[in-house]
C-alpha cells in the first residue's frame, strides 16, 4: 500500500525534533506552561540526543527573540498571520534556525515546510526567503511589551543592559564541593573563575561527560544562584534550615560549608533529585518533604535560607520563556511573606535569616526586604560577593543579566540577610 505524501515527510531526518520544537512553543505561548516542565513529555519519544537538544535549542531561540521574529515575519507579507497562526509558529522557529542557530537555509526549508501539512508551504516559503534577503535581527533582543513596561518602570538605567544580557545563552556555571580547589578545577575543565569554589566554562556536550561529575566534585549552578549560601559562611556544625530546597544546589554548598543541614521542600518528586544530588557529590542532609507554610520545628535553627518560590524572571537568560508566561505576581508575594514569617520563628537568639529570589521584580525582592521590621538587618559586604559585584545601598544582594557582561553573564537575583 503505497505510503502518503505526509508519512513519508514524517521520516525526513530533522524533522520530528522541528516538530517537537513545534509542540514546545505552543506550550509556552498558548497552554503557559513552563519550557522544562513541557519539554519531558514531548521530547520522550525522540531517540538521539542530539535531536532532542536541537528541539529545545529552537524552542528557546524562537522565545529569546520572538518580538523581532514576528516584526520580520509582518514586515515580509500583506497577508495578516494570527498570533496564534501555525504557519507564523513554523516561521518563527525556522526564522530561528537561520538566524540564531546558523543553520543551512535549504535545511531549514526542508525540515520546516512538512510541518504544513495542509497549510500555507508556499506562503511559508515565501515569507522566510524574503527575511533572510533582507535585514536582520537586532544585536539585543526586544523584550515583550509587557516586560519591557514593567522593567523600565522598575530599572530605567539598566533595561538596555537587561536586553543586551539577553542576547546569548549563558555559559555554564559549577561549583565546587571544596572551594580550595578552586584553581585546581579551573585548570582541569579549562574553565576561569569569578569566585571561591566556582568555575565557569563556555556551553557545549553532556554534562555528565565532565571531568569530576562521577566523582561529583561539582554541581551545575548559576553563580548569582550561589551567593544566598555564601552569606552564611561556614557552617562550623551549627543547624540550617534550607526551605523550598530543591533541587539542592543551596543545600549541598551549605553542606559543604560545614552545616548541618535539614532541607524542606513539599514536593516529594523534587526532593527526589535532590537526594540524588546530594548521594553524588558524597554529603549527609536530612531531608523533609513538607509544605513550610505548615510544618513546625521540633527545634530552633542556628540560621535559616529561604529561596523563595517566585516569578523566575531573573533566569530569563537560560529561561527566555518566563518573559512570556503570565504570572500571578500578587499571590506569588503573599506566599513570600508568609514564608518569611514563619522562617523568622524558625530561628534562635543570634541567628541569621538569608531572603532570596531568582527575580527581576522589586515586588518580590527590594518590596519584601522592605517589609520584614521583626529582624535586624545584616548588610551584606562586597567580600561576599563574587568579582565584580558590589552591594546595594541598603546593603542587599541585587544582579540582573546584564552585569559582569565581559565574563559571560549572570542571573537575575536578589538575596537580604536578618539577625535575629
């Protein structure tokens, strides 16, 4: 039985991960689902990969750059394609392809045009040979109107920064289960360091095919990640609390630091990779599947650490879908209070409370920190920080991705400290 034209498209090499790629913008721009929570289920029937890699890959520099992708579909046709439109989905991903990942254009066209089925190929065709006769993307992407309202308004001298930050996939980011062999580490992966017990190395193959990951001498972990646990310097025994926990880098760099930890987190599958983590790189944490709004303490803690659950905006760099996903910003800061409430009841006399969040809103950073009279707050000096960065005014932790632009980058985040 002789086979259809669209089965037969189906086995054309490249295009089931173009496909899947497909399948994960939808999910970011219709469903709001997050990229790495939708991308499990619709990569799983994907054999290499390779092939699984470059679907993400493409997804992702679709949603980096998708204002500037849609400004050259629209300025290359008179016909009017929907927001929602498949044929300006496949465009936009074979646009990003061709102009972010350097891609062949005959392969792009022969791998994109099948996902058509029944559509507008020739329109598609069209629109995407004329783009790429025509100019370019900008150096900086443009962020979506939304976040570009909301970010001038808070950060008017840095928005330009933000952008150009935006630009490029960030590096990779390790730290070390023992800081004194920062140099050592550095040499052996080729990689520099911008701080004790960090090494950075440009993006590229498996990281499990890194020297050191079997022996877990190290962890993947974004530098500004790294800085809430590096206020608390080293453990010397003492107890902490480390709420909201997973996945565990925090949790294995206090461990690493002496402390002795208890790391809580209600999400028992989370928890889950946590362990694992933490069974790799050879250290001992308790660990407590709870929901830290609820759970009480048999004992007070020498210092608690609390990254708090938020928007995520700060990782926009490896997470360009979190400036397109719609977040419940007032909710989101209730729960932070709430959490910090009861984290300062989690504390003895003398103890110190750490607030972090991985985001770019003053709501859930500067406005929190603002917010908490019941402490005494500890200024946090620029010894703490690594090269390069400096405290605030008020003496809180702030970075956005356009910071350190010269070493490769860093993640948007905001980190206080308390004593009580």
């Amino acid at each position: 039985m002789a086979r259809s034209p669209q089965a037969a498209e189906a086995d054309i090499p490249g295009v089931p991960a173009r496909r899947a790629a497909l399948r994960l913008l939808d999910a970011v721009l219709r469903r709001g689902d997050p990229l790495d929570q939708a991308a499990p289920p619709v990569l799983r029937a994907i054999e290499r990969g390779d092939d699984r890699a470059l679907a993400l890959a493409i997804a992702a520099e679709a949603l980096r750059w998708l204002p500037d992708l849609d400004r050259l579909i629209d300025g290359a046709t008179r016909q009017i394609l929907p927001e929602d439109a498949k044929a300006r989905s496949v465009l936009r991903l074979m646009l990003a392809q061709a102009l972010r990942l350097g891609l062949p254009p005959h392969a792009v066209i022969a791998t994109g045009l099948p996902l058509l089925v029944g559509g507008p190929r020739r329109l598609a065709h069209g629109v995407f040979s004329a783009v790429l006769r025509a100019e370019g993307l900008p150096d900086r992407p443009t962020l979506p109107a939304a976040t570009l309202e909301r970010w001038t308004s808070a950060w008017p001298t840095r928005v330009d920064a933000i952008a150009a930050g935006l630009a490029v996939p960030p590096p990779l980011d390790l730290s070390l289960r023992d800081p004194a062999r920062t140099d050592e580490w550095a040499t052996r992966l080729g990689g520099t360091s911008l701080a004790p017990g960090h090494v950075r190395l440009a993006r590229g193959g498996p990281i499990e095919s890194l020297e050191g990951f079997a022996e877990g001498a190290w962890w993947v972990q974004d530098l500004a990640a790294s800085v809430p646990a590096r206020l608390l310097g080293p453990g010397e025994g003492r107890r902490v609390l480390d709420l909201c926990a997973a996945p565990g880098g925090k949790t294995m760099q206090l461990a690493a630091a002496g402390w002795r930890v208890t790391a809580l987190d209600k999400s028992a599958r989370r928890l889950e990779r946590l362990s694992e983590n933490v069974a790799r790189v050879g250290l001992e944490v308790e660990v407590v599947t709870a929901d830290a709004m609820q759970w009480r303490p048999s004992e007070l803690y020498d210092a608690v650490l609390i990254d708090a659950p938020c928007s995520a905006t700060g990782t926009c760099r490896r997470h360009p879908d979190v400036l397109h996903r719609l977040i419940d910003q007032t909710a989101l800061e209730e729960l932070q209070r709430g959490l910090l409430e009861r984290a300062s009841g989690a504390i003895r006399a003398d103890g110190r409370l750490v607030y972090a969040v991985c985001s770019l809103e003053p709501g859930e950073g500067e406005a929190q920190a603002q917010w908490v009279k019941a402490l005494g707050p500890v200024p946090i000096t620029a010894d703490q920080l690594p090269a390069g960065l400096t405290p605030t005014p008020e003496g809180w932790f702030r970075s956005d991705p356009g910071m350190l632009a010269e070493s490769g980058g860093i993640d948007g985040f905001f980190a206080a400290m308390w004593e009580k």
